[in-house]
C-alpha cells in the first residue's frame, strides 16, 4: 500500500485544489473523506475522520488530483455521501487509539475460542477496533456461509461494543496477514496491490512454466497474482511464433519440439533416437511446415547444411590433391639430390 505522490508539490494554474483526500487505515484498506476545513494536509499525517457511530483515526495517503483519478478509477462519486476529516490527529488521540489497539490481539484469541466452542465453519483472520472503542470489525473466511447471530450476541455483551462480521477473500487474508514471498520481497497484495484479478492456469501455459501446484500457488493458496504481471507480453510474442501440432519431417528424420524461446525466437527439435538439441529459427521453421504441407522434406533442419557439407568436402579434396602435388615434388628432387651426391663420391 506504499505509494508516493508525483504531484503533491505542483500547482495546476487556474484550478482549485482538489477537496477529497484518500486516507489509509489497517490492513490498506482506503477510503476518500472531504477536507473541508481546508487542513494544511501532507502525506502520512494522523487525521480524525468522521465514520458511522464515531470517529477512527487514519493516516493520509493521497491528495491533490491524483485523488480525483483515483476516485474515477474506482467508480466512486463525488457527492454528499463522502464523510469529512474532523481534524489533524493529536499526540492525545494517537496515545488513546494505541490503548485501544491492544485490544485487538486478546479480542481475536477469546473469540477464536468462541467459535471452537460453537462449532461455526469459519476463520478469523483479524480484528479492528475503532479508534471510538465503540465498535470492533471482525474479518473472517468460510467456504460456505455462515449463520453468525448468536456470535454476535456473544461478542457483544462479552467485549461491550458493536460488532461487525466482514467476510474476506483467502487473497484478502493473506494481505491482511503479510508475510514474505519465494520472490524474496514482501507480499504484493499486503504492500501495493489492492485489486484482485482471476488468475487461471492459462497464464503459465503462455510463459512455458511447469505445471507445478507448489510453485504456482501462493501463500493464500491460489495461483500467484504475480502471473498476469508479464502476460500481455508473452501473448504479444506468442502472436510470430509458429504453432507445432506434429513432428517436422526431414530426410534425415522426424524432429520433435523440445524447448522455444519465445522472445528470441528460436526453437529447439530433437531427433528420435538422438539426444542433442538443433537450434533452429522460427522463419526455418516456417519453411519447413510449408515444404511437409506439399509433401517435401528438407534435407535436413538447418539452411543450406548439405550445399556447405558438398563445398567444403570440394575444398578439402583440392586441398589433399595440392598436398600430394608438392609432396611428390619433394620426393622427386630429394632423389635428384642423393643421385648428384652418390655421382660427385665416384669421382676419384
């Protein structure tokens, strides 16, 4: 939930300020309140906020414009139902609204026993106290619905305060919760992330990931949000690269797709019977898939492998037949020596 605001020391000419402000409470969750005093506000003051019942205390997150997309972003209109900030929190509210906060841990194991001992179907994940102390909201999930009446009545006379059940996703949990992530960094849906978006299976399909439940679900137990993050590119690539439904048919054999790399475009194939792999260009690829539509097969995978096997062995034929030329000169003037030489010994 960590954001920084570009704009909050720009002025646009001619405009008023905006009004509303995003103010962050526990767990990220936001809200938009009016700042209709005009409070000189800066990112991560303590303000008072008008809430049903009560005040809370909660601390500015955004402001400014940014605020105005922000609200258009999240389809929430600027009208009478957008409550106001009462005040710049001070040192005696913030000190209160810490003894209430202690509350909060002694709150979620009682009642955690409560609902053992009622037998209910359902997880409590966390407990927020208004900064009022006149009210608690309890965040739980459950697979199937619950019929919480009769642990409202208890938590009510029990804790003395008005009580609210809010049920969260095991994403939400898991936000709520934090924790750190096989990445290294802390949790995305407990620092940044505040929308959740359908993650299916498909996704690691797209980028050629295994499989692997373990390594694809997060620690919220469904599939990590991080998966769409680079989705759109792998299915841009994924456009110029050819679909391999068979074998491709060379002279040499059939060739079966091992490995593509989808943003340099190279596929592997292997040979049956072989263990090498032959890097090969999707363009040849291509070739390929059209020459076994006609019925044709390449000699072999690679361009133009026999045209250079047949140059070079040329080569290397005039090669041996000059090696063989000037060693038979060799050995003829190496005689012509040792005859001249025997000859001069004769003389007397």
């Amino acid at each position: 939930m960590n954001v920084f605001d570009w704009l909050s020391n720009m002025e646009l000419p001619g405009l008023d300020t905006f009004d509303i402000v995003e103010v962050k409470f526990k767990g990220g969750r936001k809200e938009f309140f009016r700042n209709v005093d005009e409070l000189d506000l800066t990112t991560g003051d303590p303000v008072v906020v008008d809430v049903p019942n009560g005040h809370h205390i909660g601390y500015v997150s955004l402001q400014g414009e940014l605020v105005r997309l922000q609200m258009q972003k999240k389809k929430v209109a600027n009208d009478d139902n957008i409550r106001k900030i009462y005040r710049v929190a001070t040192q005696k509210d913030l000190e209160s609204y810490e003894q209430v906060c202690k509350r909060e841990m002694p709150t979620l194991y009682r009642t955690r026993q409560i609902i053992e001992e009622m037998k209910l179907t359902m997880k409590l994940s966390d407990v927020e106290y208004q900064a009022d102390n006149n009210k608690a909201t309890f965040y739980y999930s459950a697979d199937t619905r619950v019929d919480f009446r009769e642990l409202i009545k208890v938590l009510a006379g029990e804790f003395k305060i008005r009580v609210e059940m809010r049920q969260i996703s095991l994403r939400q949990e898991a936000g709520r919760l934090g924790g750190i992530g096989s990445c290294g960094r802390e949790l995305c849906c407990s620092t940044w992330l505040n929308e959740f978006k359908s993650v299916s299976t498909a996704a690691a399909r797209y980028q050629n990931l295994s499989l692997n439940p373990s390594k694809l679900s997060g620690q919220c137990g469904r599939l990590k949000c991080c998966l769409n993050y680079e989705l759109e590119t792998y299915v841009e690539a994924l456009e110029n690269i050819p679909k391999i439904e068979k074998s491709l048919l060379t002279k040499v054999g059939e060739a079966t797709l091992q490995k593509t790399d989808i943003f340099r475009k190279i596929m592997w194939f292997c040979y049956e019977g072989e263990s090498s792999w032959q890097p090969i260009k999707t363009l040849r690829v291509l070739e390929i898939l059209e020459l076994n539509k006609k019925g044709i097969r390449p000699d072999t995978l690679l361009e133009n492998e026999v045209s250079t096997k047949a140059e070079s062995d040329v080569l290397n034929s005039d090669l041996v037949r000059m090696d063989k030329k000037f060693e038979n000169k060799k050995k003829k003037s190496g005689k012509k020596k040792k005859k001249k030489k025997r000859r001069g010994n004769q003389q007397p």
